[in-house]
C-alpha cells in the first residue's frame, strides 16, 4: 500500500489521482475535511467519475507532528509519498514552519524506518538548493549550501527537511528527494500558492519584475516522481525544473491566455525595497500578515536559474512547454471563474 502524505494539496491532488487510475491501493493523509472537497474538484478536471475515484482512496485523519495518528496510517504500507509542507516568506512563521517542515518531516523518515517502508519520495524546492557563487549562474543538484548566506525562512526548513531525509538515507531508508521549481497547476486558486498566480493575474497586475526563476507544471512533477518509485534510482535527488522564466515573461503569457491586460509598468528593485519596509512597518503597527518580506522583494528582482539535465538524461524525460501548461490551466481557471467554484 501507498501513503501520501500532503494529500489536499497541489501536488498530492494531482498524485492522488494519478495512483488511483493505475490501480493502486492508496492510503491519504488530510488534517481537514473541507481540504477534501479540493481533490474532487481536481478530480473532476481529469473524468466524469470523481467520486468513485476519491471513494478509493483510504482517508486518515492526522497531523505528521501527531506521532500516535501518524503510527496508524504507517501501518502496512509499502511506498511513501512525503507532500506535506507548509509554504511561507513571513519570518514571524519560522518557528511553525521548523515545526512542520523539519520536524513533520523527521518523524515521516523515522516511522519509514520504523515500519520498514520500501522507499520513500520526498518533495523539497528548489529553494532547498545552494546558490551560486557567481550570481546567474545556473544551479544543479550539486551547487552547495552556504548557511553563511541569507535564505530565507521557507529555504531554511525545506533544506532542514532534506537533511533528516539524508539523515533517514544513512541510517538504512531508500529515498529520492525532488527539487520542483514553482509549480503551475489548477485547483487552488484562494490560495497563497503557486496556483493563486493565475487569481493575482486575472485579477490584474500593473507591475512586473524582471527577475527569473524556475517553473514546471504539476504532471512534470507527478509523473517524474512516480517514474522515479518504480525505478532502482534511490538515495538521489532531482531537480524539476521545465524552463527558466522572467516574471514579465509569465506574467504576460498568463494575461494574455487568461484575456486580461498585461502589467506594463516594471517594479524595480530600490521600489521593492521600500515597498517590503512599509510591509514591515505596516506588520508591526497593525499585525497584519507579511504580504512582502524581504527576501520575496530580493528574489523578485535576482536572476536564479536551474538545470534539469540530471532528471532529462536519467529518466530521458521531457517535459512539457511553460507556455502550454500555462494555456491549459488558464482554461480551467476560466471554467472554474464562470461557475464561482473554488475562487
């Protein structure tokens, strides 16, 4: 049997149903039952029999830092699926985000080890990885961290998260970590995620930035992962990037695939720099949420750039154009915009 943990989330929806298609027994983790409208709904974007497909899954109700609840949906599984993470910038969040990305992540390998899992695939971030030691050069899955570097909160638990993996790996468990680069998918629109880009954009956008980084779409990242579990390959790590953007380049192609005006005015790096001060103060004053921290406003500017090789020649994968699965998650936004569901 198969495990997911994460399972109501972007990239444990889209897994879910790509395990259940292929007749796999599959146990879920969900902490909340309204997420679970979320993965009927991502269902139904695939086929007209998401219910029946949901319906076999095993639902468990429980927190990866609740170790007893944790003990029972490790019984007799086979293969884990580690998508559970908390996404955030905010540096007031950092002691929840150790306690769910770092801690949540080390009592997964434990119970793997304790209950002799097979293997184990963990998703991380590209955030995870190192940086480069010349600025734009591009990073693969050998670039080394630097702890003397200024990362912020989120690239701090999830590089934590992949050292109790490595820890777990040393210590007997089979594993392969992936690295995905931000990941375009539907279904999640409300939220603060990847896929409330298409939301932010729609709902229209004056400014761009000319910074880059990595984007992938959501099947780039299941279907890579689940190759990787049927395969030998173990006790590596890969990152899954399809191609290297500038946010004006997303940002327009979105606007235009979703039929709204593109941003035409850039925001530069000295009005980021502001712009997050003032978040700062207005966050101090009132209490009300990070909406820019400083190493968002730093990344939106700054060249970042990932290599996929490794993923492309291990596996001979391709992966799909941005461009396209921009144009076919816009589609299903669009349709979801029109029927008020989940926006």
């Amino acid at each position: 049997m198969i495990l997911v943990t994460g399972a109501t989330g972007l990239v444990g929806s889209h897994l879910l149903y790509k395990l259940i298609v292929e007749g796999n027994k599959v146990r879920a983790i969900y902490r909340r039952q309204q997420k679970l409208d979320n993965v009927k709904h991502v269902f139904s974007y695939y086929g007209n029999n998401a219910d029946d497909l949901f319906n076999a899954i095993e639902w468990v109700k429980a927190d990866i830092n609740d170790i007893p609840a944790m003990e029972l949906a490790f019984k007799n599984i086979d293969y884990v699926y580690h998508c559970a993470a908390m996404v955030s910038f905010e540096p007031d969040k950092f002691e929840t985000l150790k306690k769910i990305n770092i801690e949540g992540t080390a009592n997964v390998v434990n119970l793997c080890l304790d209950f002799k899992v097979k293997k184990l695939c963990y998703v991380s971030s590209v955030a995870a990885l190192g940086k480069p030691l010349i600025p734009g050069d591009v990073v693969d899955e050998t670039t080394p961290w630097n702890k003397e570097l200024d990362h912020s909160v989120y690239a701090i638990t999830k590089y934590g998260a992949e050292m109790e993996v490595w820890r777990a790996i040393n210590e007997g468990l089979d594993a392969v970590i992936v690295n995905p680069g931000v990941i375009l998918g539907p279904g999640f629109w409300h939220g603060g995620g990847s896929s409330g880009l298409f939301k932010q954009v729609y709902k229209g956008l004056k400014y761009y930035t000319n910074g880059t980084t990595g984007f992938v779409g959501i099947w780039d990242v299941v279907l890579p992962m689940l190759l990787l579990m049927e395969s030998d390959i173990k006790n590596e790590q890969f990152i899954l990037v399809s191609e290297n953007l500038s946010f004006k380049t997303f940002f327009y192609n979105t606007s235009i695939a979703l039929n709204v005006k593109p941003p035409a005015k850039q925001a530069t790096a000295l009005m980021l720099a502001i712009a997050w001060r003032l978040d700062w103060l207005q966050f101090k004053l009132t209490g009300k949420r990070r909406r820019l921290s400083k190493h968002m406003a730093r990344s939106a500017v700054s060249v970042s750039k990932f290599s996929s090789d490794k993923i492309r020649d291990t596996l001979k994968y391709t992966f799909t154009a941005v461009n396209i699965v921009i144009k076919e998650v816009s589609v299903l936004f669009l349709e979801d915009k029109k029927s008020s569901l989940f926006l």
